[in-house]
C-alpha cells in the first residue's frame, strides 16, 4: 500500500520532467491508493490532473510545495475545501511578493495559515529539532517528517536523521518520492531542463543534476524494499485525510451588481427592455419581444443572469469614458445583448441566429468577448480590478508551451551547439508547412546536418520529447475570472510582468473543465480608428454620428466592396479577402459575414471555398444528401463554413450525441496543440455509413472538420466582426478623409503603412497636405475650407520620425497662445530642444515659417537655444541664397523623416530609364490581356505569405500609376531568393492573371533594383 504524497509536473516549470496527466496515469497503473500533485508553490497543473485521475479512477491529492527564504521545506496537502482556499492565500501571498516566476515565502507566514492542510516536512542537513519543534508548534496533529530515499549515496543518512528528529519531536514518519518525472527514460530530458533553467551548457551543470534515474514513479514491490512498511502505510492514511476534490469548487459571480429590491433576473429584465426601448422607440417588434422573452427565459433557467450583467457593467463603464466596444460571441449575437448595448449586430440582419441548444443542454458558460478600442482598454482591466479587488478579479493565464523552434534553440544550447550553429537549425523551420518533429532529419539534413551524428540524433530525441512542455505562464490576451467572494480561495493569484497585471495560475482550458466563468476584455484597433474617425466626421459635419447608427445596407459602400476597394477597412483588407470580394460580390450584411469566415484557413484547408463559389455563381448545382442536413447547410449554399454547423453534422448525420458533439467542439479548437482530433475519426466515419451517407461525403466531412481544427471561424465571431468591418467600410466610402486620418492616428495597426494609406485617400480625390508646424496637431486633423466643401487631410506631427508627443505638446502649447511669428519665435516660445527642432526640420514642417528645407535648416543654425540668453534681442540677419532642394533631394528627406511624401513617387523619377528598358507602368499592366507576358518595376510595400498559401507568397507592388498584386510560388522565390525577401525596388517578369474582376501578376522571375533609389528607403510590411 502506497500513495505518492510529493511530485512535481512539469507545471513546476524546468524541474518536473512529465505531464500530471502522465503521473496521473503512470500512478494508477502501479496500483498506488492515491498521488499528490504538489508543484512548487503552484497549483497550475492541478486540473490537468484532476481530469487524469477521473479518467483513471484514482484518488488525487491537491497540494505544493513550499520552501521558506530561510530553507524550510515543507508539502502542503488540502484535506478540505477550507484548507484548499488556505493553501491558494497562501500561494497568492508568496507569489505576490516576487517578481513574475519566482516567490517569496517567509517562515511566520506560515503561522495559521495552513489549518486544514497536512503538512510533510523534508528536513536536510541544514535542519534542526528547533525547526520540528516551530512546525509542531503550529500544525500539531498534521505533521509528518517525509522520507525520500533515491540510491544516491545519503540514503541512510536520511533514514538516521528521520528517526533521530521523529523520537526527539514525536513525529511520525511518512515515505515520499520526491517524483520528478513518471518513468525513468525522462532522466535526460530533466537533464536538459535542468541545464534550460540554469541558463548553462548540459556539460557545465554538474552536481546541479540528478545523480541518478531514481526520481520517478517506482512499482509497490521497489518502495517495499526501500521504505519500512509502517512509513508506506502512514502515506495511506495521510492520503484518507485528504479528501478535497476539485470537483467542490462552485463558482459564483460577483452579486452587487443587482440594486436593492431587484433579483438578477428582474434587474436583467429590467434593462433589457429599457435599451429595447431606445433601439425600437416607436414599437418593440412583437418577433423581437416574443424572442427576448425566450432569451431571458433561457438565461434564467441556466442562472447566468450575473455573467450578462457584469459584461453589461463592463460596457457601461467604456461608453461613460467614451471607449469604443463591441460584443462578440454565440451569446453576443443575441437580442439580450443587443438590448444591453453590448453589439451593434442586430439579430434581424443575421438569416439565423446561433443554435444554443447546446449550451441549454450541456449548461455551457455563455460565449462573449468584448472588443475595446486598444489604446484604451487598460482603462477597462483597471476598472474591474478598482471594482472588484486584487483579491476577486484575476486574468487568466496563458501556458507558453514549447514550440518547434524554441525547443531547437533551448536543448540545442544545452547540448553545447554554438549559437551560430542554433540559428541555422532554426533556419530549417522558416516558412515550414508543420512543426512536426517527425520531420526534423529531413529539415537538418537540407542545411548540411548529419542525422545520424549521435550530438543530432541526441537532439532531435530530446526536442521531440520536449514539445508541447510548459515553459512558463503568461497572461491570457483579456480572459478576465471575477469571484463573488475571494478569488485567490478558488485559485492563487501572481504577478503579470506587466506592471498593475494580476494572473491566475489556470489558463482557459483549466477554468473550462471546472465550469468557472470568464470576461474576455479584449483590444482591437480598428475600435480606436472607428472611433478616432467618428469624431473626425462628426466635428467636421456637425452630426452626432456614431457606430450603431450607422447607415445599414447602403448600396454605395457594397459596391465598393465588390471593387474590393477595401484599403484598411476591417477584415476585409487582406491580399486573400481583397482577391475574394470580386468573386462573391457582397451585396448585404450576411454576404459579408459569409465572406469574413470564408477566407480562413479553417475552410481554405477544408476545400469549402471554391465549391461555395461556383454554387453562388450558379455554376455548380446546390444539393443535399438529406433533408437533415439540408436544414444544417441550407444558408451556406450546402458548405459548412461555420464550427456550429460542423457540430450540428455530427449530431444529425453522424449520430453524436450532444456532450460527443462539444467534445468534437473542444478536439477542433486544441487539434493543433493536443492532437486528439484522430479519436472521432472512426466514430464519424461509422455513424455516417449506419445512416447511410457516402463515403464521399464522410471523407470530405472529415476534411472539413481537419480545416477546421487548422481555424474555423464561429458565425456568430464572424457577424460581429462583419458589423464592425461595414462600419469601417461605409466611413471610407461616405468619410474618406477622416477614415484615413483615423487609421493614421491609430498606427500601429493593419496591414498598410501611413504611405500607403495617404496614397489610397489621394487617389479617391482627397487633398492631403503636409506635415506643418503653423497648422498641424499631433494627430492628422481635417480642414473644411467652406461649409459643403470636402474637408482636406492634414498630416499630424505624430508622422515626424523620432519627435515624441510630449515635445509636441509643448509646441502646441505655445501656438495656442498666439501664433509663430517665425523661427527665432517658435524657438523661443516652444522650448523646443535643437534634436527636436532638427527633425521639424527634416520633416519640412517649418516651411510656412522659413521656407524649404535648407533655409529651415540655416534659420535655426542662427538661432541660440539656451533661451535665458540674449532672449529679447534676436539676430536680424538677411536670407542667404541658398540653392532649393532638387525633387529627389526632397522626396529622400520626405521617407526619410516621415515614411511618406506627398511629392511625385520616387518610381516617376525613374521613368525615363523604366521606358528605355522597355519596362511597363501599373496602369498598362493591369490593362494588359489575360494571359500576356509583362515587365514590371515597382516598390515593394507588402509580403504576405499565409499558413494555408502552401509558401505561396502575395506580394503588393507599386508604381506612380497604380499597385500590381504579385503572386510569387515558392519555387521563383528559392531561385530569387536575394531579390525576393529583400528587393526594396523590384523587377517582376511574369504572366497578367485577369479573371472575374481580380487582377494578378504570376511572377517568374525577379530582379532587384534597389541600387537605383540611392540611399531611399520606402517601408514595407513583410510576413505580418
């Protein structure tokens, strides 16, 4: 008889060498009573485990272990709810009192803090009768001294010194494992994570490694030959006393949010019809009402009345601060949320509303993330944390596992490769389809590696071993846990490594499978854009304009979405959604929400696309292999686009049932990290043969669920994120100059630079002017010259490289009280410093003051920046006639300062050289036939090369004439390697593609021509 009361997982990160789940199991099999999972100071991979020991029917223990500043080590050991919630305070407290990753546990912290918790105390050489005699003191009735013995040349050492201290303090003795890992062929790989930790070469660790292989889960007989008999039983009956389960946990939102004399339920009432009254003032449609009574019928039969509050609060909050929001999720795109304000999609413009039949039988948590405007959401995390305290609102972790290349980097400086050497092994993976380690001789082989080398073969073993382990917690992208007691009693609480961040230590996977609810808060970009143009627009019009009353269905702004005329608009800007828009031609809202989750790698990788093509354009016929499934797929043309619609296959043509189904749900979402897609295979492919279905629709249902699990898009993420793409899409076409100036302001963000965006609004007939310190703010700003003219861009001095937001301010200051009378005044009234003054220079932003560049330049030569000095008596000096700068001189100082020029394009100063070679523009390629060889030079601005594009890249090239979308295969690109990833001016010779409105150029060779711009540099935005 024995239960293992101390192994550490690979949660304790770089020190346990296997998985809880594998203890778990490995435990079970050698007929242990029971085993505590007892990572340091961490409970992190305790739900992992908990699931393991259900599966395998064996009694888990939840515990850590804890080791004070002064050396003390003890096991803590839950034996109830109470002593569970102790143990996590106590973690939260440690982890809180050190930086992220490490802990500070102090010996008096201990004093009453563990009163329903065994504790197993692993005195050393360094512990007296002293130290027993503190414990005993504080835990009597629950303390043991543990006993590990692992051949390593100490055993009966500690076997004396357990005795020894057990008569002297009337303690009893228990035996542990000190497990590390759950079979001893994981002795090297601990080896290695050893040598990770300690930041040294395998061959320099020394006694810092394990002396043998003894860590591990040992077979019953093995301990019975080690251990006295009575120190196995005494493990047993500490393992009786500790009857916690996770399954105890029960979760509780936050209660304050419902007003005295309201119940949740009333209260939720209460303000949904109150916002169904401001979206439909005249009369609530009797459909709406009929279905928000079902909705909230619904919530309050699964209790989630607290959840849609709190989210509700959360986005009150943001509109009293004016952060922009918008709601997404299956719950999200719900006529209860749309009442609340949380979306702006009306459920009307869906054809059909996410099925929740699964989350009424399955009582799964509600589906709603937040989107706030990114700059402005830590305002929002802050609010939560003011609200509802440290102690009750954490985010969820993230487990950083390793991946491909950072197990290449990490065990190949282990194993003494230098760095060089690393960096070409990671070189192997650049643009790799998988990150299967299976593949890894091949790769080595290709960059002159020699597989059967033993180094290499040592290496690709470990790094294969090695993948998908743990190697720290980061916080989740917004997933917020909110308690309605003490959070840090559900689950210990530690410092992010951003400052003012809290994590818990599960991630989403963990909170999942013990039904604790979470808040995604999340950032987006383009909010802050939407909302940056809004108040563009409406300052220049005079409306009061916001994001849900927008115009909906507008004709204009769809049609130009078919010319995929989509420069920076929301999801639909990429070189994929821009070659797709031509094609299925969005003439309404669904169209759109059709196209968003189109263009995925879930239904890319799946083959849904093309066949949804030709059904939309009539070329192929539509149809059904049952009625069944004729109800699933009839709004998606018979193509399940959508993870719902995958589910709801399973369930009507397959047979699953409704847990197999969300099971199937979960495989998808975790195929990539977890693999275990494979086990529904036969099961699909049997349920679909009994009821009689083809086995060419199982095959392809199958590939189908594959894409999916590659990333499939929900509908209901797809309709938000659609609501959110018209918006933008009808400000660009009906606001063009605000649109681009909000996008500008928002930088970082998207796939286009300020260059191209400036360039995009010019060509739809904008005025943009430049840079100007007598008229620009930080942010570009619009001009209305007279009422019922079309408002100009005019450029921030955000754009001027390397002049920060605090200079400026201090020069908008001084403008504010009166204007610039010249240099010497700007000088002396904005305090600038001469670094700042030179830039405003470069960027030609004096010119209103002291003409082009190089009288700016003489001016503030002449001009004293210690302002003290000679203040009130400025130089009177007359203008040097110096030459003006040339064109190219101009348009140099223009990218180099600003990233843009509003001067000629830098390829129309080559025009001339581009005719004698013979060598077309944009516009005579993009009118050239279908099929005609062409020659063109242009700037790149974009490399683009998706996972699913099979190393297909999209390039975006541009001339004074117009852009040229290039595709180039993987094969041109090894040939033209140079000229391919570094070509900043570049020749494409290839074939002019021109088919339903979309317009390629299939490059066959490339030629770099860089040299020919001098020292100019044009950005691009490469592999983003």
């Amino acid at each position: 008889m024995y239960a293992e009361l101390h192994a550490l997982s690979n949660f304790s990160f770089l020190r346990g060498a296997s998985f809880p789940e594998e203890l778990v199991e490995r435990a079970a099999e050698l007929g242990y009573r029971a085993i505590a999972i007892t990572d340091e100071c961490s409970v992190a991979g305790i739900v992992r485990a908990h699931e393991a020991s259900k599966k395998h029917n064996l009694p888990l223990i939840v515990g850590a272990t804890l080791t004070c500043t002064d050396g003390l080590t003890v096991v803590a050991l839950s034996q109830s709810r109470r002593g569970y919630g102790q143990l996590c305070r106590l973690i939260t407290k440690a982890r809180r009192a050190a930086v992220k990753g490490a802990y500070t546990l102090e010996r008096p912290w201990l004093d009453g803090a563990l009163d329903e918790c065994c504790l197993v105390w692993l005195p050393d050489g360094n512990n007296t009768a002293a130290d027993g005699d503190w414990l005993q003191a504080r835990f009597a009735g629950r303390l043991w001294i543990g006993v590990e013995l692992h051949h390593d040349g100490h055993d009966r050492e500690h076997v004396d010194r357990a005795r020894k201290l057990s008569d002297a303090l009337n303690l009893p003795v228990t035996a542990c494992g000190g497990v590390l890992m759950h079979v001893r062929e994981r002795k090297p790989l601990h080896d290695v994570l050893t040598a990770i930790r300690l930041r040294m070469p395998l061959s320099q660790c020394g006694y810092a490694l394990e002396p043998n292989r003894d860590r591990h889960l040992h077979a019953i007989k093995t301990l019975a030959a080690r251990y006295p008999a009575e120190w196995l039983a005494e493990s047993v009956r500490i393992a009786e006393r500790c009857r916690f389960s996770l399954d105890e946990i029960k979760y509780q939102f936050p209660a304050e949010l419902v007003p005295e004399g309201h119940t949740a339920a009333s209260w939720l009432r209460k303000l949904s019809y109150e916002g169904a009254r401001e979206r439909w003032p005249d009369q609530i449609p009797e459909n709406v009402q009929t279905l928000l009574e079902h909705e909230l019928s619904l919530i309050a039969e699964l209790r989630y009345e607290h959840f849609f509050l709190t989210v509700h609060d959360l986005v009150r909050f943001a509109k009293s601060r004016r952060i922009l929001c918008q709601g997404r999720g299956s719950a999200a795109n719900s006529v209860v949320c749309y009442c609340l304000g949380i979306t702006i999609v009306d459920p009307s413009r869906q054809q059909v509303l996410f099925e929740r039949f699964i989350s009424k039988e399955r009582h799964e948590p509600p589906d709603i993330d937040v989107d706030f405007e990114h700059e402005r959401r830590e305002e929002v995390m802050q609010y939560l944390y003011e609200r509802y305290g440290r102690h009750r609102a954490g985010i969820a972790a993230t487990v950083i596992t390793y991946r491909l290349k950072s197990a290449l980097r990490d065990v190949g400086k282990a194993l003494g490769f230098d760095l060089l050497q690393i960096e070409r092994l990671i070189g192997t993976l650049a643009r790799r389809e998988s990150e299967d380690p299976q593949e890894l001789p091949n790769w080595l082989a290709e960059v002159g590696f020699d597989a059967s080398n033993p180094l290499v073969e040592r290496l690709m073993q470990l790094v294969a071993e090695i993948v998908r382990f743990p190697r720290h917690l980061s916080q989740h992208v917004g997933g917020f846990v909110i308690a309605a007691h003490r959070l840090d009693e559900l689950v210990p609480i530690e410092n992010a490594s951003m400052e003012n961040r809290t994590v818990i230590q599960w991630d989403k996977d963990d909170l999942e499978s013990l039904g604790l609810l979470k808040v995604d808060v999340l950032a987006l970009g383009m909010l802050t854009a939407v909302r940056r143009t809004l108040d563009l627009h409406n300052r220049a019009t005079g409306e009061s304009l916001t994001m849900a009353t927008i115009p909906i269905e507008d004709p204009e702004t769809y049609e130009m979405f078919c010319r995929a005329d989509t420069v920076g608009v929301f999801q639909i800007e990429s070189r994929a959604q821009m070659s797709m828009l031509p094609r299925l031609q969005p003439r309404e809202f669904y169209d759109l929400v059709i196209e968003i989750g189109l263009v995925r790698p879930g239904p890319i990788v799946g083959d849904m696309v093309h066949p949804y093509l030709r059904r939309r354009m009539g070329l192929e016929p539509i149809t059904y292999p049952s009625e069944a499934v004729r109800r699933v797929l009839e709004r998606t043309k018979g193509i399940p686009i959508w993870q719902e619609q995958a589910m709801e296959l399973a369930v009507v043509a397959a047979g699953f049932t409704l847990g197999e189904a969300d099971a199937l749900r979960r495989a998808m979402a975790a195929w990539r990290r977890h693999g275990n897609l494979e086990t529904f295979h036969e099961k699909l492919l049997r349920g679909l043969r009994e009821r009689g279905y083809s086995e060419q629709f199982a095959d392809q249902l199958w590939r189908q669920l594959q894409g999916f699990s590659a990333y499939g898009f929900p509908e209901s993420h797809a309709a938000s994120f659609a609501a959110i793409a018209y918006a933008s899409g009808w400000l660009k076409c009906h606001s063009p100059a605000a649109f681009a100036a909000g996008l500008i302001n928002s930088q970082p963000m998207g796939f286009y630079t300020p260059s191209q965006i400036v360039r995009d609004v010019r060509e739809h007939g904008v005025e943009v002017r430049a840079i100007d310190v007598t008229r620009s703010d930080w942010d570009c700003t619009l001009e209305v010259d007279a009422p019922g003219r079309a408002p100009a861009l005019r450029l921030g001095l955000r754009l001027v490289k390397g002049l920060s937001e605090a200079a400026t301010m201090q020069l908008l200051s001084a403008r504010s009280a009166s204007p610039f009378a010249g240099t010497g005044d700007l000088v002396q009234r904005s305090r600038l410093s001469r670094r700042d003054l030179e830039l405003l220079a470069g960027a030609n932003a004096l010119s209103a003051l002291a003409g082009n560049r190089h009288h700016a330049a003489w001016a503030l030569a002449g001009v004293e920046t210690d302002y003290a000095l000679l203040a009130d008596a400025p130089p009177n000096e007359a203008t040097p006639l110096l030459r003006a700068p040339s064109e190219g001189q101009n348009i140099l100082a223009d990218f180099r300062s600003a990233g843009l020029s509003l001067r000629r394009h830098p390829v129309a100063l080559l025009r001339d050289r581009l005719i004698r070679r013979r060598i077309q523009s944009a516009r005579e390629v993009l009118e050239s036939e279908n099929g005609a060889e062409v020659r063109f030079v242009g700037l790149v601005t974009l490399r683009q090369s998706p996972s699913t594009a099979k190393h297909t890249t999209f390039m975006t090239v541009e001339d004074e004439t117009g852009i040229v979308q290039v595709i180039v295969w993987n094969r041109v690109a090894q040939e033209y390697r140079a000229a391919f990833l570094g070509a900043a001016l570049m020749e494409v010779r290839g074939t002019f593609q021109h088919e339903n409105g979309v317009k390629h150029l299939i490059a066959l060779a490339l030629f770099d021509h860089s040299q020919w711009l001098g020292v100019l540099r044009v950005p691009s935005r490469d592999f983003h």
